[in-house]
C-alpha cells in the first residue's frame, strides 16, 4: 500500500497536454534571451564610461592570448541552463497549487537571472585579463627632430681645458640644450671602448637630465675612442624614426682607435638612412695644443711637473664624416664656443612633425574588473533575497 497516496495523486491531477514545439523551443531559449539582456545593459553602461572617462582612440590588447577565456562562457551557460538541472530534484514541489500558480509565465525563467550575472561577470574578467589600454589623454602632435647625441667618455675627456673639464662641460651644454627643446625627441649614446645607449628617444627631458648626471668617465671603458660604434648606435635609435629631421650630434675629442665598425662606413649608413651628423671637436686643436706645450718647456719649473698626456686627435675624419651626411663639422676650444655650436646646429635644422605621447597608456582593465564584481554582487543579492532557493 505504499504506493497508493502516489495513485492518489497521480488521479486528482488533470492529464496535461504535451507543450507545443515553439512552447519548449522557448524555454530552452528564455535563459539565453536573459544573458543576451544583461550583455546589453552592461555595454551600454560600459558606452558611458568610455565616452566621459576613457580618452579616445584605438585599443590595444597587452595579452590578447588571455581573450581565449571567452570560450569558457558558452561551456558555462550550456552547463548551467541544462545539464546542472539533471541533477537537482525531478520533484521541485510539495503542493499541486503551487505548481498552478507558476505555470505558463514567463517571470518563472527569471530564475535563471542569478546565472545569468555570474555569466556576464565572467565574461568581463576574461576581458580584463587581456589587459586593454589606450593611449594617455596628453597625447599631443607636436613639430619636433628626432636628435641623438653621442658623447665621448673616454680618458681624454678628463682634460680641464673646458672648465672644470671636457665631460663636466660637455654634460653642462647639453642640459642648457635639452631644456628648452620640448617639441624634440632626444636620446643619448655613451661611447669610450665601446658604446652603449644611455637614453633612447624621448620627449621626457627630465628622465634624459637624469640619466645625464648618471655618466662619468669610468662608467665604462675609457681606454679608446670607438667613433664608429657610436654612430652605429646612435642610428639603430633613429633607424625606425618617422621624424622628417634626424639628426646626430657627435661630441669627441680623439681619434677613432677601438670598435668592429669604421667611421667611414657608418656615415655611409648615415647617409643612406637621411641622418645628418654634426661633429664638434672638443678641446685644443693640434696647433694650439703644440704651442701651449713649447711655451711650458720654456718654463724653468717645466721640469718640476710630469708632462701632461698628448692625446690623439683627428679633425679630418670629422670633417669627412660630418661632409659625407651633409652635416657640418665644428670645433669647441672653450664652453662658450661648445654653446654657440649647438645653438648653430639648431639654425640649420627643418623643423618636422611627429607624433608622440607623454605618460603612460590608460589602462582600461579596471573599468571591467569594476563592472564584473558589480554583476557578482548583484547575483550574490539576487540569490540571497528574491531567488533564494531551498533547500
């Protein structure tokens, strides 16, 4: 007799008809229907946060490998929706006027609301790993050169003939130089036995005044003078500039001795890529050197003090290189003349446009990550209040 209040049951329910094709082509399309508005409403709501608080323009991806999470949200909503109902309860109530009061309504998909949330903050995360970013709103268009200047570090720079001496006043000129330059690019190359890149092109002077102070003469090798090395360097930072005006100041006082790369080839380089390279030649020139020494072996005390170090010198190659990339050559015996140098090699330059940016990119993974712990919290609420579910 166990099963006769089951019977019982069975015979005070009417037989129900079948549900029409459409009828269950619809339930099985409700849960969808929802996640297709949510998706809306959370796109329009992220419109309006790109339109007041994003800046405009293209957006890149720093991993766009991490979008392939995407495909996890369609696995989800075909788990959720169909398969995890296999395995509740086939019998969800305990009264026959219950099961009246909900039938044929569309509000009964609602239930699947919860999920749909949870669908759409999973959605907005596999966004977020990905990492989308725009350009800084101080993007600006700007008239500007792209200008390396390649420094010599190596021993001989420590003569004091440029007060205190070469490199002190040297690095002095190029500060005043760099200040007031804020529509240029500028980048720095250090050479000696080698050459390295101290700076690549900016338009953040202060970092480059920063890394200025950085060098001094035993930062590196300073036992040569690797002339050719320095513009091979200095042109593989404007090898990819758009820049109308590209420009390379190379600040010496020797003779190439060292490096894998002539100066001779490299200011063909120079030239096949549109760079101009002026040359200044910091210090005495051979003549002055020779009779400022003949006038010290005159001295009676001559012989009290060590002769000073005589330090190659080659002002031809300079002029070679500076004529082969239509730049000019010059020569700086004081810090004055070193100034009114550089401010000759600006008189000569066109002026270009380019474009760059200041600042850092804005990054818009936050906006995302910010919407989807909206959705988890609205589906925390939801499952807690209104679709509760018992047990």
């Amino acid at each position: 007799m166990p099963d006769r209040p089951l019977r019982i049951l069975r015979a005070s329910l009417p037989s129900p008809a079948p549900p029409s094709l459409g009828r269950r082509i619809g339930w099985a399309l409700a849960p969808y229907a929802i996640c297709a508005v949510v998706a809306v409403v959370v796109s329009a709501g992220l419109a309006v946060c790109f339109r007041f608080a994003v800046p405009p323009g293209k957006t890149e991806w720093k991993h766009p490998f991490a979008l392939l999470a995407l495909v996890a949200v369609p696995a989800l909503a075909v788990f959720y929706f169909h398969l995890h109902n296999r395995r509740t309860a086939p019998m969800a109530f305990t009264r026959t006027s219950d099961l009246r009061a909900v039938a044929g309504t569309f509000t009964r998909h609602l239930v699947h609301l919860p999920r749909a949330l949870r669908l759409g903050a999973v959605a907005l995360l596999a966004i977020a790993l990905g990492r989308p970013e725009r350009p800084s709103a101080e993007a600006i268009e700007v008239e500007g050169i792209d200008i390396v200047i390649a420094l010599d570090v190596s021993n001989s720079m420590s003569e004091a003939d440029l007060k205190p001496n070469r490199l002190a006043a040297a690095k002095q000129v190029i500060k005043k130089f760099v200040t007031p330059r804020e529509s240029d690019r500028i980048g720095l190359v250090i050479f000696g036995r080698e050459a390295f890149t101290q700076c690549p092109l900016t338009l953040d002077h202060r970092a480059l005044a920063t890394l200025l102070d950085d060098v001094r003469l035993d930062l590196i090798d300073g036992r040569g003078t690797a002339i050719g090395n320095a513009l091979g360097t200095a042109l593989n930072r404007l090898r990819k500039s758009d820049a109308k005006s590209k420009v390379i100041i190379l600040l010496t006082d020797g003779d190439n001795n060292a490096g894998n790369l002539a100066p001779e080839q490299a200011a063909r380089y120079a030239q096949a890529l549109g760079v101009k390279v002026f040359t200044i030649l910091m210090g005495r020139d051979a003549d002055a050197a020779k009779q400022q020494d003949d006038a010290a072996l005159q001295n009676p005390f001559a012989n009290l003090f060590p002769p000073r170090p005589r330090y190659p010198v080659n002002p031809k190659l300079l002029e070679q290189i500076a004529g082969t990339t239509g730049g000019t050559p010059y020569l700086a015996t004081d810090t004055p003349a070193l100034e009114r140098r550089f401010q000759s090699i600006l008189d000569e330059l066109d002026r270009s446009r380019l474009r760059d940016q200041r600042g850092k990119p804005r990054q818009l993974y936050p906006i995302f990550v910010a919407f989807a712990l909206a959705l988890l919290l609205g589906e925390l609420a939801l499952a807690m209040t209104r679709f509760r579910r018992f047990p």
